[in-house]
C-alpha cells in the first residue's frame, strides 16, 4: 500500500481503538443500590458493554451496603455503549435510567 | 532451449481449465453457469480422477464460492474461481470485499448478457457492472491469449496484491475450438514462482492477525485512496511483466497474435494494427478483434486498437494512437442504460480538452444478447464513423 499509515493488516483487538462510544445520544445510569445484581443486562447488552463486578462503598456513594446489594453488579464501558436502551428496558427492578448524552 | 509444446486443438473452456491446472492453485470453488461450466466441471473432474493437487470445494451459489475463494486466500493460498452474468452479479458484494482486503485472487468470467430478458448468449453487460470494483481487467480475443492472460494474472495478483479477472468472452472463446499451446508446470513456474505470502500477512492461528478491521471515517479514505493508486501504478507493472512474459512463452506469444500483413503495435495494454495515419481507427475489446481485424484485413486506411487491459484504463496508451486520426468508431457490447457504452465514455474521460478537440468519436452498441456481429455490420460502421452524427448507435443488423 502506497500510505503506509494505514495498514489493512492489523493485530487482533486494534479494533478497540475506534472508541464508538461517542455515536450515544442517551446514556444508562445504573443505581446500584436498588439493582438486585441478577446480571440481565450483562446478558442482552448487544455491544458486550456490560461487565458484573464488585461494587465499592464509594460506588454507593459512601452508605453501607445492604445483603442484596453485596451481590457482583454491573458496569457498563461507555467507550463503546451505544445508548440503544436494551438495559433499561429489560430491567426487572426499573434501576436503569436513560439520561441524555449530547 | 527446451522444446517447443505442442499445440493442441482444444475448446476454449478446456484450454483454461488445463492451464489452470498447471498454475497449481490450491483451492478451487466454484459453482456452475453457462457458459463457464465448462471450466470448472474440467477442474472438478481433474480432481475426481486424481491428475489435479487441488482441494475442489462446491458451493451452493456463486456468491459462497467467491468467499470461500475470498477465505482461502486470506488464510494463504493461491485461489481460483470462474463465473458468469447472474454468478457475477451474485458475487458482486464480494468481488468488492475481495479488492478492499487486497487479496490476489484471479478469477475468469465468461461474459455473458445479464437479465431480465434471460438471455445465455455473450455480452459484456457482466463485467460492466462490477468494472470499477478494484480489480484489474484483462480481456481475451483468442484462446491462446486467455491461456497466457491467466499464467500473466496470477503473476500480476501476487506481485501487486490486487484481484485480476480474465474476461473470455462466452460461447465464442469458451465453447469454440483454436489451436492452443498449454505450457508446461516446469515452464509457467519460471514466470510465476509458488506463491508464498510474506509471514504475518494472512491468516494463520500461530501468528494471529486481523484482515478486514473496521475502518472509521477517520482510515477508510486512505484505504480507498491507495487502491486507486496502486491500480493506476500497476499499468506500468502490466507493462513490464508482459515484457518478461514475452521472453519465456516465446512460442505461446506468437500463437496469440492475431495475424495481420500491416504494421503491429503492442505495448503490453493494447495493440494496434494498421497504418500510422489511418483514416479511421476502430476500439475493442476481447473477441470482437477477430472480426474486426478480419474485415479491415485488406483496407488500407483503416487501424483497429485492441484493448486487452481495461481496468486499470489504459488512458495514455489508448490516446497515443487514437490521436493519429480523426474519426474513432468505438465497437462495444455493452450499454450504460441511459449514458453511452462504457468503453467509449472512458475513452472519452481519459482525453484532454485539446486531444479531444479533433476528434469524431463515435459509439456503436452491437452483439448485446448474443447477436452476431458480422464483417458486413463492421463494414456499415468503418463507412458511418465519418458522418458527425448522433455519437451513440444500436447497429443490430447486417
């Protein structure tokens, strides 16, 4: 190739770098307090977005965890979230809310 | 010097299919059309009865034989395929995946009208649809200029990283028989070495890489930018390979040439024959050149430009002679619906406002569907090119 800046051949992953993130124009916000952790939205997040981890106290804005909110909970990577609002639909407790992005 | 092979009558079709045998691709695919089939059901019997290495896989329509074509070659190997008219069109969505990737995948396309009204006969409506996608165009007017065009193809692809297709056209190459030298595995390997693409430019699981990435707004022009380049840049390429050629396959050349008493000019991109100030000079491609070249035989004044590489367009080349005259008949059998035929608005694009200044070029439509194009039709154009008339003209009977 004549631009040798731009190869076709790349390494596995290099994709990442096109944060896609930015075509959002809604964003979910997760309260993680009244999430159950029951990881749905992990499950049907079409862009693989949404990891289950553990939450800090500071996550939780500092108050004391209750036994249902010591459960892994979801966190979402908004350099490639997309805002389609499949997470906030699917929701069982309604802890998902789109906010807008733009 | 190695003895001469001989020559052998054979049926277009059969001729490709045992050159293609003797290149040693490692993966075919194809699935059958008329008028390839020929090709390919030779290839497929090969293997079947063990005279051919390759693995033959079947498809079940040509746009997954162009895949799989297309995932060979990605994963390393030398590739072949053959379509047709509807295949093509089918195949279409690939033939584009396959230029972007930069694969050096060769394929034949035996030209053929495309439908509605369903038509079997020779055109070249099939390539005209996909002729801009990237790949360079070679077009044959005999049998033994397609045996030679695809050993010059697969140099060309692996050298430059850029798809070829050799375009026959259907029924009049394939179906017909010449006398054609096949040349033998020992002799083609002189010219075209066993393709071993460099370490880390195909797919292999021990060093892994990825081919077709996502291109944002912020690459993909680049990547665009860089094929048109490369193409326009391998004109010179074409040239130079066919010179090599020339040097190795010296019987198998003169066998193509299309006989004439007049002077020949060729450069590798077209030929010219006739005399340096003609008064008309007639433009082709693939097997119309025959027919041409047969009814200006004994005119004076009349030379004929055979085009054998249409992509990348052969602008400089074709402008050196169309220059020496003032009237240009373009013969061509395909239209633009609502435009001109293609060859004759390339020809057109790639002259300056001063070259075209002088010039009376003019378009005739003949054989789409399979017409017969007869010397008397080629008669009434050499005798119309000088009238300044309509440019574009349907001439469908004697």
């Amino acid at each position: 190739m004549k631009n040798e800046k731009v190869s076709l051949i790349t390494k596995p992953n290099t994709t990442l770098a096109n944060k896609t993130g930015a075509w959002r124009t809604a964003k979910p916000m997760t309260d993680l307090l009244t999430c159950i952790g029951c990881s749905l939205c992990a499950k049907i997040c079409p862009e693989g977005c949404i990891v289950m981890g553990e939450i800090s106290e500071s996550a939780a804005n500092g108050k004391k965890l209750k036994p249902k909110n010591k459960k892994l909970k979801p966190k979402t990577d908004y350099n490639y979230c997309k805002g389609c609002g499949l997470c906030t639909h699917e929701c069982l407790v309604k802890a998902i809310k789109m906010i807008k992005d733009y | 010097m190695s003895k001469p092979e001989s020559k052998q009558i054979l049926e277009g079709s059969r001729a490709i299919a045992l050159t293609i045998k003797n290149i040693a691709p490692a993966v075919v695919s194809a699935y059958p059309i008329t008028p390839q089939t020929h090709i390919v059901e030779d290839l497929a019997k090969m293997k079947a009865d063990g005279q051919a290495g390759f693995e033959y896989i079947r498809a079940e329509s040509e746009f997954a034989a162009a895949s799989i074509v297309l995932g060979a070659s990605a994963a390393g190997s030398r590739v072949y395929s053959a379509t047709s008219s509807q295949g093509l069109l089918l195949m279409a969505e690939v033939v584009y995946n396959i230029s972007g990737l930069r694969l050096p995948i060769v394929m034949t396309t035996a030209n053929r009208a495309i439908s509605s009204p369903i038509n079997i006969w020779n055109d070249h409506s099939d390539v005209m649809s996909i002729r801009d996608a990237g790949w360079i165009q070679l077009f044959a007017a005999n049998h033994q200029e397609a045996v030679n065009a695809h050993i010059l193809a697969y140099k060309l692809a692996e050298k430059l990283k850029l798809p070829v297709m050799i375009n026959v056209d259907g029924y009049i190459l394939t179906h017909s028989y010449e006398s054609v030298i096949i040349p033998e595995p020992k002799k083609i390997k002189k010219f075209l070495p066993a393709y071993r693409p460099e370490n880390g430019t195909y797919l292999n699981p021990d060093n892994p890489v990825t081919l077709g990435a996502f291109f944002t707004p912020a690459h993909y022009m680049e990547t665009r930018e860089a094929l048109h380049e490369d193409l326009l840049a391998s004109l010179e390429i074409i040239k130079k390979e066919y010179r090599e050629f020339q040097k190795i396959f010296k019987d198998e050349t003169r066998l193509a040439a299309m006989p004439f008493k007049g002077n020949v000019y060729s450069d590798g991109l077209v030929v010219y024959y006739g005399p340096n100030k003609p008064k008309t000079i007639l433009v082709a491609l693939g097997s119309l050149n025959g027919t041409i070249l047969e009814t200006i035989k004994d005119l004076k004044n009349i030379g004929l430009l055979k085009i054998k590489v249409y992509r990348p367009f052969p602008a400089e080349s074709i402008n050196k002679f169309i220059t020496r005259t003032k009237n240009i008949a373009v013969i061509e059998k395909a239209i633009n619906f609502g435009q001109a035929g293609p060859l004759y608005c390339d020809i057109k694009a790639g002259l300056s406002a001063a070259e075209a200044k002088n010039l009376n070029i003019k378009d005739y439509i003949v054989g789409l569907g399979g017409r017969d194009v007869t010397k008397k039709m080629i008669s009434k154009i050499i005798k119309d090119a000088g009238r300044r008339d309509a440019s574009v003209k349907f001439v469908g009977n004697d």
